[in-house]
C-alpha cells in the first residue's frame, strides 16, 4: 500500500491531465457503469463507494448517472485533484483492504482499475472486505485489464517511482468473487482499442451479493 500511495502521490497532477477529456473513464465503457447505476436505483439506492477513485472522474460520473456516490482513496495528492474538480461531493482516504465503513452500508461499489495493485494473495481479503460493507442484494463493479503478465511502469513522467499493474484473468477473479460470496450477473469483455493506447483486453464484472434470507 506504501508504494502504490507514493508511486500515486508523485504523479497525480500528470496522471490527472493525461485523462482530463474522460471523465468516468473511457467513453466506451460507460455503458457498464450505467448498467451498475441502473441495478443500484432499480434496489432503492443509497451510498455508493468508489474504491480507488483517483482525480474523482468515476466518482463524478457515477453522481451523474443519479448515484450517491463518494469516493475513496489511498493518495492524498489524488484526493486533492477530486476535491478541487468536485467541489460539491465527498472523498476521504483510506485503504480497500481495512474499509472504515461499517457491515452492510453501501448500496453498491465500484472498484474501477483500482485492485490491479492488490497482489493476488491478497485479492481474496480485498473481495472479503468488499463483500462485507455491501447490503444484502447490492452490486459490485470491478473493471481491470485482461493478461497474464504486469505491466511495469518505472519513472512515468520522469518521476522517480516505479509500480507493477497486475493483468487479471477474468475466469480466476470470478472465482475469488464467488468464494467470497458474490454472485456474477455478467461479464464484459473486450479487445484493446489501439486509438487509445490500450495494450491489454479489457474486463468489467458486475457481482451481487446474496439478497437476505425472508
């Protein structure tokens, strides 16, 4: 968690000019996200979390899609970009791994690119946690890229930092899905689109956890 905070902490002015023209992420997955909002409002709505939020686009678009969404993440130099870009909404810091939310709170929760950075010994714990602040029939979002193998980003931007971006496959991250109690509702999937610099596919699950028993 130290070195994905610093690695973010250095380069969140750049990180957040890179993407200025796509808030919520890249236009062609916004579908996934107001397939996610349409499930939440459908239930009866409530607090949505951001797990990750970054500069806050997701969080943002998320609040336009008529969510109440906040945002949460680890860099503080990132929360300062989603505050000063969104005024009017809430971020706080925290880690993914030790929420401090209480059992059953959220209506839904999206954790957009943001578990790539959870070594997968920890992904059953990450899963498990989320799975414990989501109400009974609420939805989880979990976009990621595709692959086998890290990328390694060293010194992006010429700043003296270095992190590995884990590709997931979407098969096994299911499978920790359901072993933490989460159900899959669908899986989307698609090839890297060379316009936008992709190099991997890209996968987006949308779970639920189990409704109360009546």
């Amino acid at each position: 968690m130290t070195t994905t905070r610093i690695f973010y902490d250095a380069i969140a002015e750049d990180y957040a000019e890179m993407f200025a023209g796509e808030p919520g992420g890249r236009p062609r997955d916004w579908t996934v996200q107001a397939a996610f909002a349409e499930l939440v409002n459908r239930g009866g709505g409530g607090q949505v979390a951001d797990l990750g939020c970054g500069p806050g686009r997701t969080t943002a678009h998320l609040v336009s899609l008529g969510l109440d969404a906040f945002g949460l993440d680890l860099s503080e130099s990132m929360l300062a970009i989603a505050r000063r870009e969104n005024p009017g909404l809430r971020f706080r810091q925290g880690s993914m791994l030790d929420l401090d939310i209480p059992d059953g709170a959220l209506a839904g929760a999206v954790s957009w690119y943001s578990s790539i950075h959870t070594p997968v010994d920890r992904l059953p714990s990450l899963f498990t946690e989320f799975h414990r602040v989501l109400a009974p029939g609420a939805h989880l979002l979990l976009a990621f890229q595709s692959g086998d193998h890290p990328l390694t980003l060293d010194r992006p931007f010429g700043h003296p930092v270095r992190l590995d971006f884990e590709r997931r496959r979407p098969e096994r991250m299911t499978e920790l899905l359901e072993t933490a109690g989460f159900t899959l509702r669908s899986r989307t999937f698609r090839e890297p689109d060379e316009q936008l610099n992709e190099t991997s596919p890209q996968a987006f699950l949308l779970a639920r956890k189990a409704a109360a028993a009546l």
